[in-house]
C-alpha cells in the first residue's frame, strides 16, 4: 500500500471510535458505537468487544496487521501541571537540536516527583530572555531564558489497562492524547477531533514540545526561536 496511514482510537466513557486517517487527513475507515447505561469504567470488557469487532474488519479492509495506534483519552486521571522556571542555554545554538536535553531534563525532574504518571504533553505558553529589551545576542550560550512549561500527564496504571487491552491484538500504543486537549483545537463542532489529533502530531500547536519528532511536517515555535541564532 502506497499510502500513509496512521490508525486512531478514540475512548470516551460511552463513546469509541477508531478509525484509519491517511496523510491528507483523509479517513478512510471509521467505525463508532455509543453505548446507553454502562460505561467501559463500569464493565472494561466493553472497550474489548468493540476491538474484537473491529480490529480485524480494519486490517482486512487494508490487507495489513495494525502494529500500533495512536490513543485519544478522556479520563479523570489526567493532571495539568504548570510550571514557571529559569533556564540557563549553556551552549552554541549552532549545535543542532542539544536544547531538547534540557527541556527533557525539566520534563524528567517533574516526573521524578510525580512518578505515578507520564507525560502526553509539554507545552510552551511563553518564553522570554533576561534583557528587558528582548535583545539576544547571535549565541545563546550562557542567557537566561524565562519559560512557562504546561506538563499534562496521565496516570502510569491507566495507561497500562490500555497497553494490556491492545497487546491482546499484538497493537502497541504509538501516542497518547488526553481528550479535552485535543478538543481545545477543534475550529468548529464538525471537525472531527481524530484528524486534530493527527494535525498535533504533524505539528498543529508550535508550542507542543514533540521529543520524538514523529512525522513532524511543521517546525514548532521554539525550533523557530533558537534557528534564528544558527
């Protein structure tokens, strides 16, 4: 198969959706149910029906295995954490990419106090040198840098009921999204919030911090912001 695609699942408490998204945001499967009484928080085994009918209607449709999915989540065991903080750039900004290490150093010291979650998003509200003038010099060795910092994580033992779910079909987690962050980009009612997750993973907020770079077509506001010194 020629085409890209990348498979999504949306889990809502009486709502689930996956469906298969090519790279021009074009879906091409999608198979939804909205359940009355129960919850999946009620009866787990609810999410497991609707993968059993549907997993394989997906893989036969593309003639292919789905080896991972992409996971949309709305859960109450989601935190936001904020955070205001200096940060010293000790290093040529020529040197490719090197300022990720401290944004995951700030990321890992976080968790370190919070280790019952992982982290979904890191977002950069503001950042701004130590010169009232904003004036950078040509290197940003050795400047201080004022940044806020939104962390949302989830926790650790929710998302490992979702990994023991999907290994059940050999399909591993490729991106986590907590649900009311990726709705926050949603235009208008009739945009359809698995194709806004695909668009954030292809860079839709510049000021999402994405370690792994996976499938990034935009350069995000802070790549922007230390390019201008290279």
């Amino acid at each position: 198969m020629d085409k890209q695609i990348n498979f999504f699942l949306l889990i809502r408490p009486k709502h689930f959706v996956i469906c298969a998204i090519d790279e021009n945001y074009e879906i091409l499967f999608k198979e939804e149910i909205f359940l009355n009484n129960e919850t999946y928080l009620s009866n787990p085994d609810i999410i497991k029906k609707f993968l059993d009918e549907n997993i394989f209607k997906l893989e036969k449709k593309f003639n292919l295995y789905i080896e991972d999915i992409n996971l949309i989540i709305d859960h109450k065991n989601f935190i936001t954490i904020n955070l205001s903080l200096i940060n010293n750039f000790r290093y040529s900004s020529k040197q490719n990419d090197i300022y990720f290490n401290d944004l995951s150093n700030i990321k890992d010291s976080v968790l370190k106090n919070n280790n019952n979650y992982e982290l979904t998003h890191m977002i950069i509200n503001k950042i701004i040198n130590d010169k009232k003038d904003f004036v950078i010099e040509p290197d940003v060795n050795n400047q201080n840098f004022f940044l806020e910092i939104r962390m949302i994580c989830l926790k650790k033992s929710t998302i490992n009921i979702f990994k023991e779910t999907l290994l059940n079909y050999q399909i591993s987690i490729k991106n986590i999204f907590c649900f009311d962050y990726v709705n926050s980009f949603k235009t208008i009612q009739a945009d359809n919030i698995l194709v806004v997750a695909y668009k954030l993973i292809n860079g839709l907020n510049s000021n999402e911090i994405n370690f792994s770079k996976k499938n990034s077509k935009k350069i995000g506001f802070f790549e922007k912001f230390f390019k201008i010194f290279s």
